[in-house]
C-alpha cells in the first residue's frame, strides 16, 4: 500500500520565517505492508463492546431522569419547575456510533 502525505519540514519553517511568506509542505511518499486487513474476519469484540456501552448509556439516562422527576415532583404537592433547569440530561448515543469509532 502506498501512502501520499504533505508534511512541513524544519526548514520549511525556517525558509518561510526568513522570506514572511508561508511554509511549504513538501510531499512525503511512504509504503507499508499490509498482510491482514481490519475486521477482515468476523470479529463479534466490536458488537459486545457497543452492547455494554448502550446498556451503560442506558443506565446513566435512567439515572438523570429519575434525578429530573424527583427535582420536578416535589413532596409539597406543588411542581417545581426552576429545579428542572438544574439537571442536564444529554442525548443518549446510538450503539452504531462505536461501531463507526472501531
């Protein structure tokens, strides 16, 4: 496999502070051997990872609402609704978010 990448060098930086103009990056050819490629077989790691971390989202969204509801229902009888603004509850992920971070 051959990979094309631009990279600034030293002197680059050093050439472009001397002229005030802006670096330029050179460009880097590197080759690498690749003798298995990722997720080549079926690797189930991925898919028990994203269902321990649905179910731990899960938890931690039970957690914040059940926060909210016993700030928001209070023993007076009477909701109070400013109390509700104190607790943020962020939107839970989706499980097929890990599998687009493996």
């Amino acid at each position: 496999m051959v990979l094309h990448d631009l990279r600034y060098s030293a002197r680059s930086f050093t050439d472009a502070s001397g002229e005030s103009s802006r670096p330029r990056p050179r460009l880097v050819r590197r080759t690498v051997d690749v003798y298995s490629f990722a997720r080549h077989q079926r690797d189930h790691s991925v898919a028990e990872w994203s269902a321990v971390e649905e179910r731990r989202a899960r938890q931690r969204l039970r957690t914040q609402v059940g926060t909210l509801l016993r700030l928001v229902n209070t023993t007076a009888g009477e909701l109070a609704l400013d109390a509700a603004d104190t607790v943020d509850v962020p939107p839970a992920r989706h499980r097929r978010g890990s599998l687009w971070l493996a």
